[in-house]
C-alpha cells in the first residue's frame, strides 16, 4: 500500500511539472511574436513585456556556455530524482513534492528552450528597477527556491530530512 500511495504521488508531481511546462512553453511561444514589434507595456514605468533570446543565465553570466547549462540541467535532474525517490509520501511533504515539481518544471522549461533553441527566450522585464528580463520558468524557480528555503527554516525540523541521508532513522 505504501508503495502504490508513493508512486500516484509522483504520478501528479509528473502531471503538474508537465502542465506547468506547457504553461511556460505556451507563454514562450507568445512572447516571440513580440520579437517585431514595440513591448506591451502592462504598467507604465513598472512592468513590460519585452522579447529577449537569452544565451547566457540571469544578468548575462556565462554567455554562449550551452553545454555547460545542459551539463548542469542534468544534474540538477537527477538530483531532484533522487529527492523525489527518497521523500515519504507522508501528507506533511505535499508542499515540498509541490515546490519540487515547480523547481523540475522551470528548469526543465529553459532547459527545452536551450536544447531545441540553443537560448531561453525571456519577455517579463521590470524596468521599474532595471531587473533583468526573465520568463515564466524562471518565476516557478526562483519563487518556489524562496518557498523551500521557508519551509526548511519554518514549517520543518532537521528531522524530516533524514530520509535524505543512507542512515535508516529509528
């Protein structure tokens, strides 16, 4: 029974990652139409939507290092794998399987574009404080790594992570 309850908890971790990658793709696709024309400005001086093909990651580091950025996706992949193959399906680890499938979800999203594109297209820019122009998965990333630093610091004990370790607790 454990098992089976383990399995149907990855199974709608894999079905939101994938909706959520539909998601991001779908507003990709959106976004190249901005490519000729003018931004669309959502609010004056604060927020615009402006297309950029992104070589590198966040504020231009590493440009044109597309095998390195597919090398990392990889283990970061594998990584969440292992996380999610440890993780008890207990109800207090919804929250986590959940930020988890939005992480795999944002890096799986930019990592399509820099397979199939060999860039990330980026549209969302906040010109209100000059951040860098970014895209949907890049908000399921860093929103939910914020989520999972809180909940690690707040919601759960180093206890509850045992399961990462190779030591059975008791």
């Amino acid at each position: 029974m454990k098992r089976k309850s383990k399995i149907i908890m990855i199974i709608i971790d894999l079905v939101l990652c994938a909706v959520l990658i539909w998601l991001d793709q779908i507003t990709k696709i959106w976004a190249t139409g901005l490519k000729q024309g003018d931004p669309i400005i959502i609010i004056d001086k604060v927020i615009q939507f402006r297309y950029l093909e992104n070589f590198g990651a966040a504020f231009g580091m590493l440009q044109n290092s597309r095998i390195i950025f597919l090398i990392i996706s990889v283990v970061v992949f594998a990584f969440i794998a292992y996380v999610y193959i440890k993780v008890p399906d207990d109800k207090k680890y919804i929250k986590f399987h959940i930020c988890l499938a939005f992480i795999l979800a944002g890096a799986l999203g930019n990592t399509i574009d820099r397979f199939f594109l060999g860039y990330v297209r980026d549209f969302i820019y906040f010109n209100l404080i000059n951040f860098p122009i970014f895209n949907v998965a890049d908000c399921y990333i860093t929103c939910c790594m914020i989520w999972l630093v809180i909940m690690i610091m707040f919601c759960y004990k180093e206890e509850d992570f045992d399961f990462l370790s190779r030591k059975k607790s008791k």
